[in-house]
C-alpha cells in the first residue's frame, strides 16, 4: 500500500479514527507523517502506545462526581503516585488498576466511545463454538436467577433452551 498523501513510497503508518460509527483510515509513509506535524503533535521515532496514554493522561480533570484530589494519589502496593503512572503510561503493579480507577473511567469513555469495561471479541469463522458455550452460561444465570424469584415458567423455558443449545454443541 502506498502513501495517501505523496503517493510514491510505501505506508508505514496507518491510523484509524472512529467519530459517531464513521471509520475513517489514513495510511502514510514516514516523511509524510513528519512533514504533518500539525496533525501529530508528538509524532517521533520514540513514539510508543504509552505515550499516547500518557497523552490522554496528561489531561487530568475529575470525572464530575465533586471528587477533589487534594492529596497525590498513590498506590499502596508499589508506591506508584498517579502523576509517575500519568508520565509512563505504565502500572506499577496490578493493585494500581483499582487504586486509579475512578480517574481511569473518563480516559476509558474516551478512548473507547463511551464503553468503559472490555467484553472481548471473536472471529466469526471460528467462534461459533465459543459463542454457543458463551450463550449457555448466560442462560444458566438467568435460569438461576429465575429460580430464585421463582419465575417457573421462565426457568423452564430457559432450561430447554440450554438442552437445545447443548445438543447443538455436540452435534458440531
């Protein structure tokens, strides 16, 4: 693929931008990318994905809910402040997650178009499997649930479906 902007060499670089749904890609070559600089700011040979957290980082405002950071917020694990996590864009360890969290929230809304928790991804061609197990552990905790409210009804309508969806599986 070539670059879209001089046409000429290859495309190094390919970022793609989402906005309400519209995806948009550019893909350029690595003078092209320099001569924008306008368009990307911190573009450098030392440009990491933790440079780009830390980017959004830097940015820090409370989240709205009148929560004020009076002191620097540190984890009370590894002794990582929020101002060393915001410059590396790196947890100290995995405690750091819970510590940070409700400054993390906003970024993730961010970065992400409002989702703030993951709930993974599979292929099409190769998930069906996958799906159909994810599918029945779902309607085993609605069936659960159901039973404890007692919902009969619905419990056993969710119960022959789990026996569908099992003899499905078996059969593949």
């Amino acid at each position: 693929m070539h670059c879209q902007e001089c046409g000429e060499r290859p495309a190094t670089l390919h970022f793609t931008k989402i906005v309400n749904g519209q995806k948009t890609e550019i893909h350029l070559c690595d003078v092209c990318a320099k001569d924008k600089g306008e368009v990307f700011p911190s573009f450098n040979n030392s440009f990491s994905i933790h440079n780009l957290l830390s980017s959004f980082l830097s940015f820090d405002q409370p989240s709205g809910t009148g929560t004020t950071y009076a002191q620097p917020l540190r984890c009370d694990r590894c002794g990582l402040t929020y101002a060393q996590f915001s410059k590396s864009g790196r947890f100290g360890c995995a405690h750091c997650y819970r510590v940070f969290g409700d400054r993390l929230e906003p970024l993730f809304k961010k970065v992400h178009s409002g989702n703030v928790s993951h709930h993974g991804k599979i292929p099409r061609r190769s998930g069906s499997r996958l799906k159909m197990k994810k599918e029945i552990e779902l309607k085993k905790q609605k069936l659960q649930q159901a039973v404890a409210n007692e919902e009969f009804e619905l419990a056993a309508k969710l119960r022959d479906e789990i026996r569908e969806l099992e003899k499905q599986l078996v059969q593949e």
